[in-house]
C-alpha cells in the first residue's frame, strides 16, 4: 500500500516496529543492541529464526531519511514471505537507525516534497569523524563511538552474510557500492529503477575509483588501489561496512535520490572535462572563502556550543568549510590527470558534490544562528545580517542546483521501493 509522501521520524519507525512485533510474536522480535551519544535507544528487529544472517542498517547519514521506511518495507515483506525465508534458513535483521541524535536533528523541515532550499536550511551533515560507519577510520579499536561499538557487536554476534546499508544523496541517481562482487545484480537493479523512473547513476562523486560490475553497481578495489580523493581520509578498511568479511560477508550500499536528474546516467564522453572540472575548483575556492569569512563573522555570534545539539551543528560547519581548499585541489589534480575518462556523468556528479557542499554548510550555520537574538529588534545589527547574506546565498544555490540538473523530487515511496527491492535482489543473488 502506497502510504504518505513523507519520511518517517526516528521514533515513527520504532513504535511500527514494535507493533510488527506484537502482531507477530512468533517471528519477530526487538532488542536493545546499544545507546546513542545522548543516550538514545539503538533498537534490533529481527524477523525469522534461520542460521543466515541479512542486516540492514538504516539511518547511517543523518540526512539520508528513506531508510527508516525501507526497513519497514522489508520487515513487512519478510513476515509475508515468512515460508519462503524459513526455505532460505534466512534471518532478516534491521538496525532500525544508526545514528538517532542526527536524524532527529534532521526532523525539524518538512518529512515530505519541499523546496530545495528549505531541505538544506534544516540539513544536518556531521563531521565525518562523527558518522558511526566511518568513525573507525578515525578512532583507536577499543575508542570507538557508542553507535559504532554497536554495530560492530551486532556484525560480530550475527556473523551476516550480507550487510545492506541505506543510504541516499539529494540531487543525482541511484547507485549501489559493494565491498565485494554480487554477480548479475546490475540487471534487476538497472530494471527495478527503470519501472520507478529512477535514473541509475552511471558515474559518481563516491565510487569514482571503484570498478564498475554493470551500470550503477560499483565493487570496492583491491587493497592499496586508490578508492576516494586524497583530500578525505575516511578508510573503507577501517569502516563498519568491511567487518562483515571477517566471516565471509560483504556490505552492499544502496543510494537513492530525492531529486533525480538525468544527467548522471549520461555515459557519453564529456567534451572538455578538464575545463569543467578546473571552473568547479575555482568555485569550490570561492565559495570556502566566502563561507569562511562568514563563519569567522558568526563565531563572537554564536558562542562556543560546546553542548547539545549546536555542539554537533557546530562541529558539522567547521567540518565542511575546512573541506574546500582541498578538494578544490583534488579536482585540480582530476583535471591534470584524469585517472578515469570522465563522461558526462561523471562531471554531473562532480558538480552536484562541489555544488551541495556549501549549501550544508550555510544551512546549518543558518540553523546556529537562529538561536540567536536579533540584537535588540534590529535586522541591520551583526546577527540580522550574516542571516540574511546566508539566506539569500542559501535560496540562490539551491536553486541553481537542481534548475540547471532539469531535477525532479522523487516521492518517498518510490525511493523505498528501489532501495527495498534492490537489497532483496542482492539477497537473492547471493542465496
């Protein structure tokens, strides 16, 4: 049944997991598997009594929200096809959000259609340091965060198979990354997406060192093989999303978009990549240098939050604004040497990723200074203005980005079901 176009909140999903649960006692159950940074409850659902093991993580990026409905989706269908999985000797379990304290931060816009610039004015994008399936690459085994201590619990007492995490990007396509090789799994992917109008994206910002497996399925390279820019030192090794090849598992990530364009699934040769890619670093500078100045602007303004949730909004600005000077070298160093011929996809993909940064970064800048008073009624004073600037910078970048990618919002349904139906055709493929 097609429900609202809407995302569900972090509680949403809990309390219908719950109730799957109780109407289902036989087969399905809910634990505690850990607690957030706050003290928010991890929950479990698991569905099935079989040997083998499929997890499913939902919410690992704060601001990727279709996961929480798709783990719905498939607990719902794994209970409907309750016959079939006891065949299988098959478990489903569904970490119903990995990461509560961002998400819920997420929730302040609207959970459905909404402008452009209204999504990234309620955006909240952590640090990379504090996203629970990379904080490994940053911590000492034994330091790691609540979230991710939990999740690797889980990997290690499940030992799954398969580990499907549920991710999404606001302006693009649909595409999958593997840690390792799923055979055929591009011909119902690229199928799935096609009934929903969903573009696959033929070229990405994310996987754009991996090897291709079919269009919009990429496997993780080698060991010592490039896999993501010099600039982001996030290591897939020393991620949550390898742990599952301690037993021989792998991890699938399915992404799904909320506006979609065409232009990443365009795999003609772009004409002059070189140029494109060199006028998106000239931009990426500008636009850190800009927001630079701003924040050093608001900082007196907004204080030091070193509590709460302007702590992490902080932190998350910080983060993306000590970004632009080296990936604007990073795309410096792609237009000199292009270590993939670059289609048109690829340049599209580029480009949202040059375009999106900045636009997180003012909106959550914009949401530290809207704590703060305007100065005694009066919009010319420091606080009025620097939200003005950024509102009006915020709206015209928004805009920009998806008017010139020709994107549409995709209903929440439809992102669902591509990502629910994918996960089972990995399942599938591997069964």
């Amino acid at each position: 049944m097609r429900g609202p176009d809407a995302y569900p909140t972090v509680s949403g999903v809990a309390a219908a997991a719950r109730l799957l649960s109780a109407r289902h006692p036989d087969l399905c159950r809910m634990r505690l598997a850990g607690e957030s940074r706050t003290g928010r409850p991890l929950w479990l659902l698991s569905v099935g009594h079989g040997r083998r093991h499929v997890l499913v993580v939902a919410g690992p990026h704060p601001d990727e929200q279709a996961g929480g409905a798709t783990v719905l989706w498939l607990a719902e269908q794994a209970v409907a096809d309750r016959h079939r999985m006891a065949d299988a000797d098959l478990t489903w379990d569904f970490l119903l959000c990995l990461d509560p304290d961002g998400t819920v931060l997420n929730e302040t816009g609207p959970a459905g259609p909404r402008p452009p610039a209204v999504h990234f004015r309620h955006t909240y994008r952590p640090a990379a340091g504090e996203q629970p399936e990379w904080a490994g690459s940053f911590r000492a085994p034994g330091d790691e965060l609540p979230e991710t201590y939990a999740l690797l619990a889980v990997i290690d007492e499940l030992r799954p198979v398969l580990q499907c995490t549920l991710h999404g990007t606001d302006v693009g396509g649909s595409w999958v990354q593997l840690t390792a090789d799923i055979p055929g799994l591009a011909e119902p992917f690229g199928k799935y997406a096609a009934e929903l109008d969903i573009p696959v994206q033929v070229g990405t910002y994310d996987a754009l060192f991996w090897q291709g497996s079919g269009p919009g399925v990429y496997v993780l390279p080698p060991g010592g093989a490039q896999e993501r820019f010099a600039s982001e030192p996030e290591d897939v090794n020393g991620s949550t999303w390898c742990r599952p090849h301690r037993y021989g598992g792998l991890t699938a990530l399915v992404e799904v978009p909320m506006w979609a364009t065409r232009r990443v699934a365009d795999p003609a040769p772009h004409p002059d990549p070189s140029y494109a890619v060199t006028a998106m670093a000239a931009r990426l500078r500008k636009d850190g240098a800009a927001l630079t100045s701003t924040l050093e602007r608001a900082l007196p303004v907004i204080g030091s939050c070193t509590d709460g949730s302007q702590a992490l909004l902080l932190r998350g600005v910080e983060h993306a604004v000590g970004t632009f000077a080296a990936l604007a070298a990073d795309y410096d160093a792609l237009a000199a040497d292009q270590p993939v011929p670059l289609t048109m996809a690829h340049v599209a993909a580029l480009d949202i990723a040059s375009r999106r940064i900045p636009l997180r970064a003012a909106g959550m800048l914009l949401r530290l200074l809207d704590e703060q008073p305007l100065g005694d009624g009066d919009p010319a004073a420091e606080p009025g203005r620097l939200r003005s600037r950024l509102e009006r910078r915020l709206d015209a970048g928004a805009r920009e980005l998806v008017a010139s990618l020709d994107a549409r919002w995709v209903p929440v349904f439809d992102q669902v079901e591509l990502q629910a139906r994918t996960v089972l055709s990995a399942v599938d493929r591997l069964s």
